[in-house]
C-alpha cells in the first residue's frame, strides 16, 4: 500500500465529505484507482461530466480511500504553498503575487521526491490550460494530478480523460428511493419521474427530496408541468424543487439560508440541496 499526500484545491474551503447516499459508483472507484496509482505513463487524469453528475464525489472517494493520505486542503495558491513550507520546517519564501507562488510550488514539489503527491484540482473551467500544462510539465516519480471538469481540454499534453457515467435505469431508482427516504410511494410515477431526470444523480436527489411526504396529487402535477419543458437543466429541477412542495415559510427560510453566502461568490450545489 502506497500513502500520497493530498493537496485539494477547490473554490470552497470546505472539507472533503461524501454525500449521506452514494450509489453506483464502487466500479469507477475502482477503475480510476487502477489508472492514478498503475499507470506510470502518464501523470495527469481528468474527470469529466456535466454539473451534478458526480466528479467531485467520485474524486472526494478517491481522496479518503485507504491508500490516500490527505496532507493539506487550501483553494488558495498561495496558502497552499505556505502550508507546505511550514509543515515541513522551510523557511517561508516571499509570495507576492500568483506567479511566485506557482514558481515555488513547483520547487517544493521537485524537492519533495521521496513524498508520493497527488495534486486536485476541482471544477476547473476553460481558461485555465496554462496553469494545467504548467502542473503537468514538473516531471518527478509518484507525481499525479486529478482535475474535475465539465469541460474537455483537447488541447492539453499527456492528459488522460475519464468521463462519468449517468446512472443506469435501476442505480437511479435506487438512489431516488434511499433520497426520498420512504419505502411506500406511487412506483408507476416514480418510474417516470426517474426517467425525466435521465440518470444525473443531483437531479434525482433534488426531485426525491421536493417531493418527500408530497401526496399523488403532486407527483403528477410535476410531471404534467415537466412535460411542457422540452429543454431541462439541473437549473430547471433545482426551480421545481422549489415550487412543488415547498409553502410560503419554507421560502422564506431558503431564501434566508441565501442570504448567508457571500455576495458574488459561487455556491456549490450541494450546498442548495441541504437547505
């Protein structure tokens, strides 16, 4: 068994968790595990899949397996390159700007030889393809990189793509079950609700969890109102979460619980779907 030592560099600062419910996804586990810690050729792996189908969960899996030991979680460069000076005793170089700091990282890591390292990098958007090719070019042994994205990067050297799948039809009626969290519901439309949310995980969640404890009657206006939407987005079902089964008060409070995050700032979906 080989331990790595982490770095997870995200937009949220929050520590890594798994979701309460995960299903289907024991097999990529595994087959990401084979290609990160097997193959020797290549150093830079990528997850890609639109939002909520679960790259960073799959990553979060990753990350907390046995066979990972996390050593610091900073979204910032420069904390993280502060973080890892002062965990081993350096003396602190002077960061003052990005560049710096990506210059000494990449002296720590080259220095750093006999620690295997596996560097995340969560929900990267386009634009960032010099600062992955940068990453990719420090050449040393036991050195890898895990970057999450919607998005394809067709342009960058010696990456290995790994695309998430949807869930099949029988893991997403399992995952709509455990999230709903009640054996008893009208089966015939959650078949067909199941199918509307075609297999994206955090859909399935966000559906399950608007309608828990709704009577029939609001199953089927979901349904009805689904219907005359020929374009869906996990947007579109985070909105109908809100307008099916939710009273006034309960806006209200969700409403609030927004007014807790910082103005302009990103806020994860998850986040959304534990309100």
């Amino acid at each position: 068994m080989q331990l790595y030592f982490l770095v997870w560099i995200d937009a949220w600062d929050a520590v890594l968790h798994l979701p309460e419910v995960v299903v289907s996804l024991s097999q990529p586990l595994e087959e990401l595990k084979m290609m990160l810690l097997k193959n020797e050729k290549v150093s830079m792996f990528m997850l890609i899949s639109p939002g909520g189908v679960g790259k960073t969960t799959l990553a979060t899996m990753f990350c907390l397996d046995r066979e990972i030991k996390v050593f610091r979680k900073k979204p910032n460069l420069e904390h993280i390159v502060q973080q890892l000076y002062q965990c081993e005793g350096s003396q602190l170089p002077t960061i003052r700007n990005k560049e710096i700091a990506f210059m000494c990282l990449q002296n720590f890591i080259k220095a750093k030889v006999e620690h295997p390292l596996l560097l995340v990098l969560d929900d990267v958007w386009p634009g960032s393809e010099s600062l992955l090719q940068k990453l990719n070019e420090i050449k040393r042994p036991n050195y890898k990189i895990l970057v999450t994205s919607r998005f394809d990067f067709p342009g960058l050297d010696c990456s290995y793509p790994f695309h998430c799948k949807v869930l099949d039809n029988e893991s997403a009626m399992e995952l709509f079950r455990l999230s709903l969290g009640d054996s008893s519901f009208p089966i015939d439309l959650a078949i067909k609700i199941v199918q509307q949310c075609v297999g994206v995980p955090l859909t399935i969640k966000v559906v399950a969890g608007s309608l828990r404890g709704q009577p029939i009657q609001i199953w089927e206006q979901m349904l009805y109102e689904w219907s005359k939407h020929s374009q869906r987005d996990l947007l579109f079902y985070l909105g109908s979460s809100l307008e099916y089964g939710s009273n006034k008060e309960t806006i209200k409070e969700r409403f609030l619980d927004l007014c807790s995050f910082l103005e302009d700032q990103r806020i994860p979906a998850a986040a959304l779907i534990d309100m």
